[in-house]
C-alpha cells in the first residue's frame, strides 16, 4: 500500500515485496519517489573522484524525493476531448451541477396552465373541425386516416433525425422544448417530447402500434376527434410524469416519446371496440380480446410503478391511457345526445305533420 500527502509529500511503505511501484510513482508538485538501491562501490580511483564529491548514498531500504527535471513528464496526460463531446456541451442549457433552488409550485405552474390551454385547445379543435371538401384535400386519394397518421409520423421521425444532426444551436432547441425535465422544466417541452425519442428501436414500436390503432380510431372519430385526443393526451401524460418526478424529488431524470399518447389511442380503440380481437406478429396462435389485452397492460403498468422501474414511464403510459379511455366516453356520449336531439326533431316534425 502505497499513500501520498499532497502537503507535505510524506511516503508511508507498508509492504517491502512492492517497491517496484514506487519507480513509476509521482505526486503533484514535480517530485518524483525513487528507490534507493544501497551504497554503491567504487573501484576505480577516477570513478571515487567523480562521485567523492557528491552527498553520501541514503542508507538501503529508505526511499528519497529527487526533484524532476522536468515536472510535466511526471503529470498524469489529459485526454483531449472529442469533437462530438465539445459539441454536446455547447448543446447544454445549463451548467449547473444541481438542480436550481425552485419549489414545487414553481415547478409545475406553468406547465399545469399549458396543459389546461392544449386540452381546451384540443377539446375546441374537436368540436369545430369539419372534414375539407375533396379538391383541397393534398392526397385525395388517400383515406383521411391513412394522412393523418402518416403525418405525425414523419413529424416524429423528422424530430428523431434532429436530434442526430452534432450541431449546438440545434442541440439547445431540442433540449429545451422537446424534452421533458423536472430539473429545469419547459411548459412546451410537455408537446414537444411527445414527438421525441431516443432511438430508431423506440420510434418504431410506438410508430407501428400508432399505425395499427391509429388509423382504424381515426376512421372511427373523424380527423378532428382524432387529432384532439392525441395531443391532449400526449401533454396529460407528460404533465403525469414531469408532477410524480417532481413530488418524488427525481431530478436527474427526463422523459420523452410518443407513448402516452399512443396509450391514450389505445385506451380510446380499446373502449370504442372492447371485443375486437387482437393477434400478435411473434404469436399468430393467439387472439385475445381488445379489453383483456389492456387490463393486462394496464395491471403491468402498475405494477411498474409499485416496483419503481427506472427506464419505462409508466405513470406517463397510465395517464395517457385513462385519458384515452376518457376521451372516448365523452365522445361517446356526445353521439348519443346527438342522435337523441335528432330523434326528438324528427318526432317533433312528424308529429306537426307536413304543413
């Protein structure tokens, strides 16, 4: 065992059998720990004249700090570091070592008014959209489900490649309005990581089950319905996640995908079609029930939160799939209070007969 004080460069040998470690040893300050090898002996008279004149050899066994000719030979070499790593710290949007002295209201304030202002926007959207005529529509060709679906997947494939592309200015948009962090949070970075993710194998099975269930939900609702339900529940889920981050005091984390509202579709498709049945690319043998296949999902989940699994949000995949499941009841509702409203005109009319 080998220590060095750095102030006063004291050399403690514990255990004789290692003195070859201090030939290479050095501290700080350019000295350098060498071994002393033991009196040496002169032969030759000229060889006594040469060293006559030096201090006597320190006695064997002890060792002795010798200046460094050269001190920077000594020092340990620095990697430099690496263009790609130079550029991620420009990229950075703080320095801080700690996350900033804010409480929890201060955390969450503004992003709860930005999720109110998204659902209410969402919800408004909803109920004025009405479908374009044919002629002004870009792919007229196409079902308005198959476009729909498309587009938010080359929005979130657009946003993937973003964050690929090593440049700083863009590294700081990115970190800061398409991520979700409690320790420096952003109310847009609530929508903006909804269209992020970490890699090309988390893009595509959000994309892939947003294709299969998207597109199917959104011929069911219509274009407008559709589009309210996915934002409004992609900022629910993460306002859910970024508020239990905060209360748990977990600010070394971030979170961004697609995943909430892809469970927020889900939970929408799962109660509009509870007995459609589901079958699997990898188990072509198995068919199970919309409605089953999401209480197990959902069971999953919470067990995942009683667990504290640290890699999946899944109090983001909750949130967003009981506001799916929300969604659709007051859809549902709202259809069924319209056919009640246009029954009860057509009664009213028949009754007051054609004149």
């Amino acid at each position: 065992m080998l220590h060095l004080s750095t102030r006063s460069c004291t050399t403690i040998l514990l255990n004789t059998s290692r003195r070859k470690c201090l030939q290479s040893a050095s501290c700080g300050f350019g000295f350098r720990i060498a071994q002393s090898r033991g009196p040496q002996r002169f032969f030759h008279h000229n060889t006594f004249k040469q060293f006559s004149s030096r201090k006597p050899p320190p006695k064997p066994g002890k060792p002795t700090l010798e200046p460094a000719t050269n001190p920077s030979e000594n020092l340990p070499s620095t990697p430099q570091p690496a263009l790609l790593d130079i550029l991620k710290a420009r990229g950075q949007l703080s320095q801080d070592q700690a996350p900033r002295d804010l409480s929890h209201s201060q955390r969450l304030f503004a992003p709860f008014i930005f999720t109110l202002a998204v659902c209410g926007g969402s919800y408004y959207f909803a109920s004025t959209w009405t479908p374009p005529p044919l002629d002004a529509r870009m792919f007229p060709a196409l079902p308005q489900s198959v476009t729909t679906v498309a587009a938010i997947i080359a929005a979130n494939a657009a946003v993937w490649f973003a964050w690929k592309i090593p440049l700083p200015i863009s590294w700081r948009f990115l970190n800061r309005y398409f991520l979700c962090a409690p320790a420096l949070p952003y109310s847009v970075g609530l929508m903006g990581s909804v269209f992020s993710h970490q890699s090309l194998t988390h893009l595509g099975l959000n994309m892939f089950a947003l294709y299969v269930f998207g597109s199917t939900l959104c011929d069911q609702i219509g274009r407008g319905n559709f589009l309210g339900l996915y934002f409004s529940s992609g900022v629910i889920a993460s306002f859910a996640s970024l508020a239990h981050n905060v209360l748990r005091g977990r600010f070394h984390v971030y979170a961004l995908g697609a995943s909430g509202a892809v469970f927020g579709v889900l939970g929408a498709f799962t109660y509009l079609n509870p007995e459609t049945k589901l079958t699997f690319i990898f188990l072509p043998f198995v068919a199970l029930q919309a409605k089953y296949f999401m209480s197990g999902v959902a069971m999953l989940e919470a067990f995942g939160i009683v667990r504290g699994w640290q890699t999946i949000d899944n109090v983001a995949h909750l949130a967003g799939l009981g506001w799916g499941v929300g969604m659709a009841y007051w859809l549902e509702q709202r259809v069924k209070r319209r056919r009640r409203l246009e029954a009860a005109m057509a009664r009213e009319r028949a009754s007051k007969g054609w004149w």
